[in-house]
C-alpha cells in the first residue's frame, strides 16, 4: 500500500501463517516460536510496529510510515519465517577446504563446539572457531568437508563466516593463494517436502 510519492502510507501491513506443529507465543514484539526442532525467541522492541497474534498468524502493522518503517514490516515477517523453518527443517551449512599445497587439518573438538584448523598454508599457528550455542559442527565423511547446522539462520551463518574468516590469507594476492574453508552449499537439515 505505499503508493511512491513522498507521502506517508495511512498503514502498512503483512502477516505470516504458522504450520501445524508450530505454536507462536507473542509478548509485547517479542517473538517465540516452538516446533518440533526446538524453540527460538526474538525480540522486535527495537521496531515502532503493531504486532497481534491471531489463533496461528501473526500481523504486523505500522501506521503512517514513510519508505524504511513499511520496509521493516516484511523484515520482521522474514526473520519470523525464518524462525518457523529453523524449528521445522533446521539450517545445515556444507563447507569445503581448498588448499593448493599444504592440506588443511580440520579437527572437531569440545564435543562437536569448537572447531580447530591447523597447517593452515604451513603454518604452525593452530586457528580456533567456537560454535555459539544450539550450534554444532561435524565432519560430513566427505574428504574435506565440514558441515555447520542449528535451527537459528543468524548463528549458522555467523559460525559459518567465523570459520571462513579465521582462515583468511594475509600479506598475499588473494587471487592467487585461494586456500580457504568455503561455504559450498547452503541447506535444510531435514529435506523439504515437494
């Protein structure tokens, strides 16, 4: 409903529907949401937004807002879809070691929390990535393959990016050394029904 021109849209509003099998509880704009993978809790008190909780919807409204506070409305619609797929499927990051002389060493230690990458360009230096909570990381049995999942986007993306950052190539054209850990493919850790 926001028509352009630089006046403000009289109300913006966008809803997002809960599946069987996952209960929304809502508290002032702070968001829960429960399903058979978990339970994970956002707060949107940051946002000027109306939010109700409607048997198994929830709609956010915002009234007289200009461009960025109507574009907040899908934001918060996303982040709360994004909490229902967590708790149902589950988020499950597949990263590769690439090395062109020296094999990356990927140890899982501290039951399956914390990720340790030694020879890293022959180095001795030994590089430590902890996994935040209701995040783990495992080896996927494939040659140099790791894979990072929990049922919070935010935290298996961060974890994934903490562990491609650690092994960042210093005081070297970057096109030519491309040794690295790299996020190959981004998925569900249970497979979506087609």
């Amino acid at each position: 409903e926001f028509d352009g021109t630089g006046m403000k849209t009289i109300s913006g509003n966008r809803s997002v529907v809960f599946p069987d099998g996952v209960t929304p509880k809502l508290k002032g704009r702070t968001v829960t949401v429960i399903g058979p993978r978990g339970t994970l809790r956002r707060s949107f008190s940051h946002m000027q937004v109306a939010m109700k909780l409607e048997k198994n919807r929830i709609s956010v409204e915002k009234w007289f807002g200009n461009g960025k506070e109507l574009a907040a409305v899908q934001t918060i619609c996303s982040h709360v879809e994004n909490m229902i797929k967590g708790v149902t499927l589950g988020y499950q990051y597949k990263m590769k070691s690439v090395y062109a002389h020296f094999p990356i060493n990927i140890v899982i230690a501290e039951n399956h929390g914390k990720l340790e990458v030694r020879n890293f360009l022959g180095e001795k230096f030994t590089r430590k990535v902890r996994m935040p909570a209701g995040v783990t990381c495992r080896n996927s049995g494939i040659k140099d393959e790791i894979v990072v999942e929990g049922n919070d986007i935010e935290l298996v993306s961060r974890s994934a990016a903490r562990i491609q950052q650690s092994t960042t190539v210093k005081r070297k054209d970057i096109r030519k050394f491309l040794d690295g850990i790299y996020v190959s493919m981004k998925t569900t850790i249970k497979k979506e029904e087609s």
